[in-house]
C-alpha cells in the first residue's frame, strides 16, 4: 500500500496466467507498481521463493513496465477536472492507480511529461471477456476536445 496516498494499492502481483502438465507448473505475472524498488523487490521474493523450491524452479522476465508516479500538481490534471465540470456539470471519480504500462512507458522516455489517463468505460479488461461501454465513447470524445481546448488557454 502506499506510504502517501491512503489506501491505494502502490504494488501488486498480478497472475496473468497459470498453466500445469505431468511435469511443470508455469506461472506468468505482472508486477505493476508506482514504484520501481518496490517492483524489484516483489520479483526478488519470487525468486528466492523459487530457488527454495528446488528442483529446475525458475523464474524468467521478459518485460518491465516503468512506474507512472501521481503527480499532485498536474496542470493537465487540474485541466481536465475544470473541462469535465463544465461539460457534464458534475465532479469527476479522479482515481489514482498504480498501473503503468504505456504511461509508465511514455514518463521513462520524457521526464517529466505532465499526464492523465481517461478512456471510455471497459469492463472485464485484460480478459476473454472484455467489453466496452460504446455509450461512453462519445462524452469521452467531448471531454477530450474540452480539455484540449482549455489547454491553449
């Protein structure tokens, strides 16, 4: 849990994918975190936890999802909620969330880049049954132009 945020989950692991046969047990996840030591030191226990198993035991990684820290002071932030009140007349649900993956990406390769995510509403993400609420596109598409606009201000 994050020691600055109440109760926002700061690291997780996530399993992705667990797979058996006669002789082997293969387990895939992601470790998404709003802090890279704490990343590490989440695959490190995992590690020890499989050379204490023995027996060929290993862990393999593929790919690192940098953190996307929550930036209190976001202009974009602060942007977003004004076009959002005056839309649709109502407060938005700002949520933080210790996800990373692309925005993690894109705060690796430009420091210090103001953003926020907002999408559509989706359902079951990351699943066989993931969806999409198509009535939540176009207030999202509204929203965006609002918030562009209210940036070249």
């Amino acid at each position: 849990m994050s020691l600055t945020i109440a109760n926002l989950v700061e690291s997780s692991n996530t399993i992705a994918l667990l797979s058996t046969s006669d002789d082997e047990v293969e387990i895939l996840s992601t470790i998404p975190s709003a802090v890279s030591s704490r990343r590490y030191a989440i695959l490190k226990r995992i590690e020890r936890l499989a050379e204490l198993m023995g027996r060929g035991t290993k862990v393999t990684t593929f790919a690192d999802c940098p953190e996307w820290p929550y930036n209190k002071d976001s202009r974009l932030l602060a942007v977003a909620t004004r076009a959002f009140e005056d839309t649709f007349k109502a407060k938005p649900h700002v949520e933080v969330s210790h996800s990373s993956l692309e925005l993690g990406l894109f705060n690796k390769k430009i420091p210090g880049i103001d953003m926020i995510s907002i999408g559509p509403e989706a359902f079951d993400v990351h699943t066989t049954r993931e969806r999409l609420n198509h009535t939540t596109v176009e207030p999202i598409w509204r929203l965006l132009k609002e918030i562009l606009r209210n940036l070249r201000d």
